[in-house]
C-alpha cells in the first residue's frame, strides 16, 4: 500500500483591522551627555571624572615609556613639591559648584597625585605630559604663586622646589623675630633678639711674650646673659616647675644658643604645661628665623648619634620642635568619671541603686535622689526590710 505525501501549506499573516489604528512606539529618549547627569552635584562629579581620566591617561603613557613605577633607588631624585592650592571658598569659582569638606579633602588627594606625576614627567623628560599636568593644576593653585612662578602665561619655568617656599618669619630692623607658638589650649607670642656681647681688650704688659700672651689672655669677652620674660615677668617667678622651664629652654639647650638670645612671650590660655609648651613652640620658630641652618637640628634632634648607634639618643631624643603637639585632652564620656575611668561599683552602690528606685515610687524622687547622693558620699550600708504591715524599717550602719 502507497503512502501519500501532503505538503505542508504556509499561509501569510493578515494584519487584524483592529491593530491597524494603534500609534507606534515614542522614540527612545536621548542619553545623558554626563554619567553623573542625575546626580545632586554634577558639576563636582564631572570634575572629578576629568582629574581621574587625565590621571589614568598619564599614567598609561608614562608605563608605556616604562619609567612607572619609579625604582626605590631613583625615588630620591623625584623633588617632593607641596604646591599652595586654593582654600575651600576659592574652589566653589573653580569646581562651579558648593563643596564640602569631605569633598575638598578629595580634590586635594587627586591633585596631589597628579603633582606627582607631573614630577615623574618633568624629571623623565616627558614634556608633553609635563605640559598638560601643569595647565590641568594651575586653576587649582593660588593666583599670586602662578603668576610669581610661572609669569602671565606658560608653565614651562616652573620649578618644583619653588613651589614648596613657604612664608618665612621676617627680621625687623631692631632684629627681633616674631612667631606664634601653640600647645593644647594654649597660645604663645614670642620675640626673640639676639644678646649684644661686648668684648674689652687690655694692652699687653711690657716684656710679654707670645707663649705668656696665651696663658694669660688680655681680651676678656663677657659672657652673654639671657632674660627671658613671660607676661612681663621673670621664668623663674612665672613658671614655678622645673619641668615647664626646662621645656622653654630647651631649644636653646640643643641647638647650643643657650644665652644668645632674650626672649619675651604673651601667653594666654590654657595651663601652666600647656603655655609652657606653647612658649618652647613659638622659641623654636622663631630661632629659625633668626638663624635657618638650625632647622634640621630642631626638627630631627640628635639624628647623626642614631646612625652611630651611639647611647646619647637616650638623652637626646627626636626633637620635632618646629611641629605643634597636636595631643590634647580627651573628652568625658558619657557614663564615666573621666576620659577612660570608671566608677567603682560595690555593694553599697548596688543597695543605694535599690533604695533610690524605691524611694522614687514612694516618697517622690526629689527626696530619693537626696539620699542616694548622701549614700554614695558618705559610703553608708543600708538595708531595706519590709515589716508585716506593709511599711519599709531602714538600717543604716557603716
């Protein structure tokens, strides 16, 4: 028996008449021309994007010419630059838009980063990175730095070393030099002038001869004597403790200038050890003024005898003088007697804790506070015993 073969027939598909009318879909909509379109503060996050792409983008083309990352050895030769960039109201102009703290401390962190690229670049001879950092950077710089720096327009004679100058404590014509010192609470102004030494020569005796000259010299020179007056009066009569003196002068002390210079200090604020390390602060500053070579002694003390592994560093520890103490007094906590001390709890605490809250419901917490305070003060034991009708028998004993 023969099978028959049926061919499948295909028919074509008839738009129904009731979808004939139906409007056709809207168009999609345009895409935001910035990610952060939607954003609260756009016009800061577009900033940010265009500081982090031209990082990345120096950062591709300076590991493209293999010189990152720099070797340990060669990082030495790289200037460390701190540029003087725009304080927080001067960015709102810059970034077009209110910046907080929190953000202002980010842009700082980007813009260092590129400053050491830009460091990398110039030392490597990447003039075109160079060229583009530096045009990047300069609206976020203070105005008067460029235009002392760089002139009206370029930015090719910038020097990274020059960048770093800070303002220095100037000498007046008297040679006094001013600097303000602080330490906790406290704040100090300090003026420092050098002492005036005068030297009396006497003629030689008749038949004197060289080797006598010698031991026994003719010129006297007085020794140099040192005032140091705090609030217009004496260190001695204002700073009783030998400790709060011997931290006024030890500036002195370790650069070796004991008795070179008459200091004279405002104090105000805090206490005793806070002015007295406020006046040592504003010392230090400003015997740098007067003499610069000293910074490396009052910053870093007796460095050379750690490398010599010598026992003085025992007695002469880092200095770190130019820098303020930035310890402070740690706030009460809640719940605490002080900072970190915590109230003793005994048994008498625990019972007048009872007592207190008895005494709030029966008698009114006027009354019940007034004895816990007692309680506690006088470390009286009390016990509460309820008799059969109902009333409360207290017993107090030591």
């Amino acid at each position: 028996m023969q099978r028959t073969a049926y061919r499948r027939a295909y028919g074509t598909f008839v738009q129904p008449s009731s979808l004939r009318f139906v409007r056709p879909p809207p168009p999609p909509k345009p895409s935001p021309s910035s990610p952060s379109f939607f954003a609260g503060n756009y016009n800061f996050q577009d900033k940010i994007i265009s500081l982090e792409t031209i990082r990345k983008n120096s950062e591709r083309t300076l590991r493209a010419a293999n010189i990152l990352p720099v070797p340990p050895s060669l990082s030495l030769l790289i200037p460390q630059a701190r540029p003087a960039w725009k304080k927080l109201d001067d960015f709102k102009n810059v970034m077009d838009s209110r910046v907080k703290m929190g953000q202002y401390r980010k842009v700082l962190k980007l813009l260092g980063e590129l400053q050491q690229l830009r460091a990398v670049a110039q030392v490597s001879g990447k003039r075109e990175v160079d060229q583009e950092l530096a045009a990047v950077l300069k609206p976020f710089q203070k105005e008067d730095l460029a235009t002392s720096l760089f002139g009206e327009g370029e930015l090719n004679g910038f020097s990274l070393q020059d960048a770093s100058v800070k303002k220095k404590n100037k000498i007046d014509e008297v040679g006094r030099s001013y600097a303000l010192g602080k330490r906790k609470e406290s704040s100090a102004r300090v003026w420092i002038i050098p002492t005036n030494t005068q030297s009396t020569s006497a003629p030689p005796a008749e038949g004197s001869t060289a080797s006598t000259s010698l031991m026994n010299p003719q010129t006297i020179s007085e020794l140099p004597t040192t005032s140091i007056l705090i609030n217009n009066l004496p260190l001695a009569t204002y700073f009783p403790l030998p400790a709060d003196r011997e931290k006024i002068t030890r500036p002195f002390k370790l650069t070796g200038t004991l008795g070179g210079f008459n200091v004279f200090a405002i104090t105000r604020g805090g206490g005793s050890s806070g002015q007295a390390g406020a006046v040592a602060h504003g010392i230090s500053k400003a015997l740098l003024s007067q003499l610069p070579d000293l910074r490396k002694i009052l910053s870093k003390g007796m460095s050379d005898f750690h490398a010599l592994r010598s026992p003085a560093h025992l007695c002469f520890p880092s200095a770190q003088l130019l820098k303020r103490d930035p310890r402070m007094v740690e706030r009460k906590k809640t719940g605490l007697a002080k900072a970190r001390k915590r109230v003793r709890v005994t048994i008498s605490n625990l019972l007048a804790i009872v007592l207190l809250s008895y005494l709030s419901v029966r008698m009114g917490q006027t009354l019940g506070l007034f004895l816990f305070m007692a309680i506690v003060s006088t470390e009286i034991h009390i016990f509460c015993i309820h008799t059969p009708d109902q009333e409360s028998l207290l017993i107090c004993r030591k």
